[in-house]
C-alpha cells in the first residue's frame, strides 16, 4: 500500500501499522502510541466533521492543538514550521502516521514497506473477536449508563419522596397547632356566652324584682282591709315605680318633685284659710274652733308632707344609684356580647383554617402515596438494569477470557504483528475497567505493560 492509502486508515489502523513496522525500535513506545491515537480521535469529535474514532486526519487548526498538547517544548514559530515538515501530501492536514513519521524521523518509503507481521489470518480472527467484544463493551455501558440513571432517577425520588414526608409532618404539626387554637378559641367563645348569660340571669331578675314590687304595692291597694293612709302610701309608692323605666326609674324623681310642688301649694292655701279664720275669728267661735282643727290638721300634713318629702329625696338617690347600676350593667352586657361575637367570628375563621390545613394535608398524603408507589417502580427498574449489568458483566468477562487466550495462542506461535496485538490487549486493559472489581482481569492499580 502506498503512503498516501496508509495515511486514510483510521487512527487506530495507522497505529497499529506503524508499531507493527517498527516493533522492535519503538515497543518501550508503544504506550506513548496509545495515547497520541486516543487524542487523535478525541481532537477529531471536536472538529467540523466529527468522525471521531472513524477519522484519519486533523485539519489545520486541529493538529497545532495535537501539537501544542503533546510537544509542549516546541515554540509556536516552530510548531508552525513542524506542521508545513508534517504535512507530506501538502493537504493542509495532519495523518496520525504523519506524525508518526516527523516525530521518529522517517521517510513514507520506511512506512509503506514496514513488516506486519505473518500472522494475518490470527490477527483477523481475534480482530473478529475483539470487535464481538466491544459490541458486548459497548452494551455493558449502555447498561452501566442505564443502571446509573435509573440510580439517579431512584435517589431523586426517594430525596423528592422524603422532602415531601418532612413537609408533609410539617403540616400535620400545623394543622394539629390551628385545631387546637380553634379548640380554645371555642372554649373561650362559651366561657364568654356563660359570662353573658350570668348577666342576662341578673337583669331579668332585676326586672322581675320590679315586677314583684309593683305586683306587690297592687294588691296592697286593692286589700279592703288596708287604711286609706296606707292605700294612699301605696298608690304613691305604685305611681313612683310606673313613672319611669323600669331599670332607670327616672320618672319618680319627678313625680316626688311634683307632689312636693302640690303639698307646698297646700301649705300656701292653708296660710290663706287661716288668715281668713283669724279675721272671723271674733265673729264665729264655731269658726274659729274649726280652723283651729284645720290648722292642726295641716301642721300634721305638713309634718307628713316633710316626712313624705324627706323618703321620696331618699328613693330618688336609690332610683339614680340603680339606674347608674343598670346602665353600667347594661353597657357591660354590651360589651360582651361585641367580645362574645368577635371571638364567635374568629373561631369561624379558625374553623375554615382548620379545614383547609386538613384538605392541604389530605392532598399532601395523597401526593406521598403516589411519589411512593413511584419509588418502587423505579427500585424495580433499577433493580432489572441490575441484574441485565450482572448478565453483561457476565457475557463480557466470558469474551475477555477468549481473547485473553486467543491472545496467548497467537503469541506462542511466533511471527507476531506485536503492534496489532498490543492494541487488542490494550483494548482489552480499557475494557476490563468496567468490569466490577471482584471481577477485573488486571491490577489496574498498576500502569498496564504488554508481555510479548
């Protein structure tokens, strides 16, 4: 094969070619061989066509990348300047073989004639099984990459799942808190109305304390056996009770006032007659006896109207002390029952706030059950892409022990192509890091060395 078919193998084929050549010159190499066909084809999936391990070339800007990463030394005049030496076909690209060629100073003749070795129809063979193990490699990552989603995804919902179990406690909590207010707002809304109903208890039997009263002074007067003195004591009393309201009792006040007018009225009339009397008094004995009788009569009323004067003053201040005391009964009554209706209000509103609390914490229940029943479906699925990783793992340690030993057949039987076989053990090395570790063929602790 020409130089110029050589270098449109792919990485991997360009690598192999050129450490089969020159085996015995460069194996110490081989691993450095490697790693410059890795970065090639890591180089590749970032350029323009993204062939990757496909590929056989770097552009331009691509190779002076390669360039500036793996001869670090080299300035960048001389990068530029190793690039145009590189450069054999003068297609403005980089060949991993012409690379190879710069860095180990030889010429595309040295190449193309290079030994690959007698063993071809061997090499073919485990080509063949190397490329049925990395279809099973290829399908233990699938499986890895799904096994660790569905990891992911199980982690995520459990964490989603244990978030919404704390907020859910949370508001259990909450909604224990407003029940509970609720409950002592209900307990002081009834001390409240058993506050109010004391007072209205008091009222009414003030109220029927009056009634008693005035039902009393009735049928005083209405007793023939009561004296017409005590009858008219009554009448009066009675009229004084009537007059006003029956908790402010107002009006006896005036009423005592007005009977005070009157008996001073009478008094003035009495002066009069007795003036009068004191004139005829020379001329009617009889007269006069009279108005001496009526004179001590209206001394007697007089006293009796002082006297009366006197209890009415004394049951005007007891009237207004009771009327002070109802009205302040009453606007307590008021009071309370404002107080008793706000607190109704606000254990309504404690209320609504509980039942709201409890739908909320019934839907956050409900929506816990169902992240739950999602977490075991997705334990099941992970569980399954566990045990479809143990069968890959299992298919591909059973293919890496054949090529293990086709490797060793191949050895032990001379004329070796070491490059090929270097990179089919090497490949094997990579793939043997998936394996779980119970399981690895290699101490990868160790950097990996080819026996020939």
């Amino acid at each position: 094969m020409s130089f110029a078919e050589l270098t449109q193998m792919n990485y991997k084929e360009q690598a192999i070619w050129f450490l089969n050549g020159f085996w015995a010159e460069i194996k110490d190499d081989a691993e450095q061989l490697w790693t410059w066909q890795q970065h090639f084809v890591k180089l590749d999936k970032l350029g323009a066509e993204k062939k990757g391990e496909d590929g056989c070339e770097l552009d331009q800007f691509w190779s002076a990348k390669f360039l500036e990463d793996m001869d670090k030394a080299i300035t960048a005049k001389e990068r530029k300047e190793a690039l145009k030496e590189i450069d054999q076909d003068n297609n403005g690209k980089m060949a991993l073989l012409e690379y190879c060629l710069w860095k180990y100073k030889k010429t595309p003749a040295q190449i193309e004639t290079a030994p690959q070795g007698d063993n071809k129809a061997l090499i073919a063979e485990l080509q063949q099984r190397m490329d049925a193990l990395q279809v099973s490699l290829d399908d233990v990552m699938s499986k890895l990459e799904a096994q660790k989603a569905a990891l992911a995804e199980c982690q995520a919902a459990r964490a989603d799942n244990e978030q919404k179990l704390a907020a859910q406690k949370i508001a259990v909590q909450e909604s224990t808190s407003a029940v509970m207010k609720a409950q002592a707002a209900t307990d002081a809304l009834k001390a409240a109305e058993a506050e109010l109903q004391a007072a209205v208890d008091a009222l009414a039997a003030e109220e029927a304390a009056y009634k008693k009263k005035c039902d009393d002074l009735q049928a005083k007067i209405d007793n023939p056996a009561t004296s017409g003195m005590q009858k008219a004591k009554a009448t009066n009393e009675l009229a004084q009770f009537k007059s006003e309201d029956p908790l402010p009792l107002r009006r006896a006040k005036i009423t005592q006032e007005a009977a005070l007018r009157k008996a001073q009225k009478a008094a003035k009339a009495a002066e009069a007659a007795t003036a009068a009397a004191e004139e005829k008094k020379a001329a009617l004995v009889e007269a006069e006896r009279a108005l001496e009788a009526t004179a001590a009569e209206l001394a007697a009323k007089e006293a009796a109207l002082a006297e009366k004067k006197a209890e009415a003053e004394a049951k005007k201040a007891d009237l207004e002390a009771k009327q002070a005391a109802a009205e302040a009964k009453e606007a307590e009554l008021s009071a309370k029952k404002a107080e008793a209706e706000q607190k109704e209000r606000e254990l309504e509103a404690k209320k609504a706030e509980a039942e709201q609390k409890e739908r909320e914490l019934e839907a956050k229940k409900a929506e816990a059950e169902e992240k739950e029943r999602e977490l075991e479906a997705k334990q099941r699925e992970l569980e399954k892409a566990v045990a479809d990783l143990e069968v890959a793992y299992t298919e591909l340690g059973k293919q890496m022990d054949e090529a293990q030993q086709a490797l060793k057949e191949i050895k032990a039987k001379g004329g070796v192509a070491h490059g090929a076989l270097f990179f089919q053990e090497r490949h094997l090395f990579e793939a043997d890091k998936y394996m779980p570790t119970s399981k690895q063929r290699y101490d990868h602790k160790k950097p990996f060395v080819y026996q020939e």
